[in-house]
C-alpha cells in the first residue's frame, strides 16, 4: 500500500527543483482589468459591425479588434454627428459614449485648438478623403490632451458615403 505522505513529500521535492515563477495576488488585479478592457473592445467590434457597411475597406477586423484595444474608435454620421464612441474614450478625455452621442467632435475642441488644422481637416472632410492630424483637444475638466487622429471616409457597396470612422491616441 501507498504512503500519502510519502507522495505528498516526492511531489513537494519535485516541485522545489522547478524553476517557476510565482504570481503575486496583486498582478491579478491587473490580469481582470486587462480582461474587461478585451471583453469591451470585443463589445465595441460587435456594436461597430451594425452600424458600419460591411464592405469597408480599412476596417480589416484584426485591426479594427487591435485599434479597439488601444486607441478610441469614433464613428460620425455624414453630418459629422457621433454615433459610436468606443470604451476607451473615457480613458481619453472622461467623456462616456452616451454623453457624446448626437455631438460634433468639434465639442473636444476650445481655445488652444489650432484653427489653421481644424480648417485643414474640414476640407479633407468635405472632398471625403482619408487624414491623419494631431490636434490639441479637450477633456470633460478642461484640460488640454495632445490628440493624433487618423480618420477615413465610409462607403457603402453602391460607393455612398455613409460615415466617417476616426482612430484616436493622445500623445
């Protein structure tokens, strides 16, 4: 017959000469964060897919999951109203989704934000091509935030423009 504890002490032994590395309780706090922020982007993908044509182009879905992750994804109407915000926006600037909806972007704009840009980006807008800027933008307190933006036009499969999707990083 089989000692338990002879078991219990060849397998403790064997542990002890593994070279593992042990994680501490606190990194798992970190581990759950990372998780929701993945479960939200997935969230926001999904949310994307109703609203967006599903032929368009730039929105390879690896990199739209990818950009979901680590940048804000806003999406306006052809009269530049915002219809979707990602989660991340309120990381950015302390905006939720719901507080934005129906807004210009132009609502993250103020005194610092430079006119000469924001006239350039409106002409691209307005031929419909794709642009990248950065711009000096607002948060909800009225701080200033360094923000990069790289926005595309929309089509649908008739080629009728149908939004604009902007991807955003403060610098």
């Amino acid at each position: 017959m089989v000692n338990i504890s002879d078991y219990e002490n060849a397998k403790a032994k064997y542990f002890n000469t593994l070279a593992l590395k042990t994680t501490t309780i606190l990194s798992m706090s970190f581990h759950e964060e990372f998780l929701g922020n993945v479960k939200k982007s997935f969230s926001d993908f999904n949310r994307l897919h109703t609203i967006l044509p599903q032929n368009t182009s730039e929105l390879n879905n690896e990199n739209l999951r990818n950009s979901l992750l680590d940048e804000v994804v806003v999406v306006t109407d052809v009269n530049l109203k915002i219809v979707f915000a990602s989660n991340n926006l309120t990381k950015m600037n302390g905006y939720t989704e719901k507080e934005v909806l129906g807004n210009s972007p132009k609502m993250f704009h103020g005194a610092k934000t430079n006119q000469l840009i924001s006239r350039q980006i409106r002409e691209k807008i307005d031929q419909k091509l794709p642009f990248e800027s950065k711009v000096i933008n607002y948060k909800k307190n009225g701080k200033t935030y360094d923000c990069l933006i790289r926005s595309y036009p929309v089509f649908n499969k008739k080629g009728v423009h149908t939004h604009f999707i902007a991807f955003e990083q403060s610098l």
